[in-house]
C-alpha cells in the first residue's frame, strides 16, 4: 500500500478528462495547485476516460491521449509517491458500482442536471451516457470515500448529487458510503490568448500562434511569445483593462518565477517590450523544456507502466470491496 505523510489526515480525489492538450494556460491555472495540493491531502487522480466516450472520440486517439496525459502531469511535478495515479476504465468496479447507484437514483435528478440540459439541447442525438454519467461520477467518489471532490464552480452540482446518491443508500441499506465535501478550487491565475489577450488561452482557439501548447516545439514556443499582441506605450506595467498583451505575459512571469508584479514591473522600468518579451520567452522556455525532458522519459518507459500497473492494484482493491458491501446490502448475493 501507498504510504502518505502522517501529518496528511485528509484525503482528496480528482478526475481527469483525456481530451487534447496541455496548454501553458493548464499547467498555470490547474495543474500547479494540483502539485500544491499533493502535499496538504492524501491525493488519489484519475483519468475519466469512461467519461470522455460519452460523446464520439476516434479511438486512436483516445488511446494515445490517455497515456499522454498520464505521462505529462508526472512532467509537470505531480508525484507518483504522493498520488494514487490510474486509469478509470482499467477499473472495472466503477461501471459495476454505478450500475447499482442508477438504479437508486430517480430519473428526475439526473434530468435537472444542469450540463446535460445544455449539452442534449445541441444536440438531440445523443447517447443514453450523456444522461447517466453522473451516476458514473458519483461511482467513481463514493467507492473510495475521499473526503473532499476538489471541483471549479460549474461542477458544483456533480458532487452535490454524489452526496444525495451516498445518502439515499445509506438510509435504505445502511451506512456504506462517507459522504465527501465539496472542495471548491480558486481560480489560477487566468492566462489569455497570446493573440487575443482578452480571450482565455485555449487548445481549441482558432489561431495557433496565440495558444503555447506544452509540447510545442522550443522555438515555436519562443516565436509565439515575442510575436505576442502588445500595445503602443511601450511601458511594462499591469493594466489588465487597458494593457491586457503586457498583463498576460506579466501574469505568466510572476506565475513561473513566482516574483511579484511590482518587481516585474521595477525590472523593465525604462525598458522595451522587445526585451520584456525576451525574458518571458526565456523564464517560459526554461519552464516548459524541464517538463519536456521529464515527459520524454517517462512517455514510452517501463517506469511509466509499474506506476499504472502498481496502482491500479491498490484501487481495484479498494472499489471491489465496496461493490461486494453494497451487492450484499442489496441481496445480490448466493
């Protein structure tokens, strides 16, 4: 078994969508207070890839994103040693655990789900999952009873049916799950489109120069940041209204180097913004090509698949008791 610190009493779990890339934007706004909070909770991730099939995905891809993605957050400082790290559906327990849930969970709940209603009414073909998944959700908290879902404000409601699920079935089965709390995550820092500053960075922005992916080429990535929009006055100060170019790369630096703004902005007093951007490029640069080497070595290695494999051990574990518990509550047993 996976051994925490003992000054870690709490325990956290947090699921992970295979959907794309990573971009700088991620690995500022998530990823690191993912890395922050390794060390203050007993921390189990996952990757939802059960969840990511509830809308079509090319297969291939899918594959290739799972293993990827794994790969990079190890990259970017999440550490195998004070994480629970594997893949959902490499699990079986979680479709078996939900299967048992749904069928004590009224049609109602899941019609007022408020991402399903705005997901089904684009599109009128969708697939039965779309409705259920967050049954699937509920399945994937409640077999290891965390103590907290660390969730941005829109997934709110995922974890507040979670808690109606746990306790329903525990009023008419008897006590079987602990019902987690809501840990509602702070917002990173916002980083913005390299191009269009008051657009946030995202993977699936229309021009690629304003997006830094963190596997971008090095120099592609340094093109992008001295091509970044920027203003006339030529002065590196913080003005997010009126400067937004000079703001988001300001808020990149202090995010990085961890310098405040007043020292970024005492920095290039009197200095152009060809030079300020030169020594984003270079702190970005520096960041991203630690996280590349990291990912490279990791990406195709056997270190890669004893993580996985080591993990997936102690989570089957853990679900498959829990399945047995409520299979036995609910008379599904010789």
């Amino acid at each position: 078994m996976k051994e925490f610190s003992s000054t870690v009493t709490k325990s956290i779990l947090t699921g992970i969508q295979p959907s794309g890339v990573i971009t700088l934007g991620n690995y500022i706004g998530a990823i690191k207070q993912m890395v922050r909070m390794q060390e203050e909770f007993k921390s189990t991730i996952f990757i939802a890839d059960m969840h990511a099939i509830t809308v079509p995905q090319d297969p291939n891809v899918l594959h290739e994103n799972i293993r990827s993605l794994v790969a990079l957050y190890i990259a970017c400082g999440i550490d195998p040693e004070k994480n629970i790290i594997f893949i959902q559906s490499e699990n079986e327990y979680h479709a078996n655990i939900s299967w048992l849930l749904e069928c004590n969970t009224p049609f109602g709940e899941l019609s007022r789900m408020t991402q399903f209603k705005d997901k089904s009414s684009k599109n009128v073909n969708f697939y039965a999952g779309l409705f259920t998944y967050p049954v699937l959700m509920a399945a994937d908290i409640l077999a290891y009873d965390v103590d907290y879902v660390p969730v941005g404000i829109d997934q709110k409601q995922h974890v507040e049916l979670a808690r109606n699920i746990a306790e329903r079935f525990n009023k008419k089965f008897g006590e079987t799950f602990k019902i987690p709390d809501v840990y509602i995550t702070k917002e990173g820092t916002k980083i913005m489109d390299l191009v269009t500053p008051d657009k946030k960075m995202s993977k699936s922005s229309d021009n690629p120069k304003g997006v830094i992916r963190i596997l971008d080429d090095i120099e592609d990535i340094r093109k992008k940041i001295m091509g970044a929009t920027t203003d006339s006055e030529c002065v590196v100060c913080f003005d997010p209204e009126n400067k937004p170019g000079i703001s988001n790369l300001i808020n990149i630096c202090v995010a990085i180097t961890g310098q405040s703004i007043d020292q970024i902005e005492e920095m290039f007093q009197g200095k152009n913004y060809g030079e300020f951007k030169k020594y984003v490029a270079d702190v970005v640069v520096e960041e991203i090509s630690g996280i590349q080497k990291r990912y490279r070595e990791i990406i195709n290695s056997s270190e890669l698949d004893s993580i996985l494999d080591e993990n997936i051990k102690i989570v089957r574990d853990i679900a498959r008791n829990k399945f047995m518990m409520m299979k036995e509550k609910m008379g599904l047993y010789k």
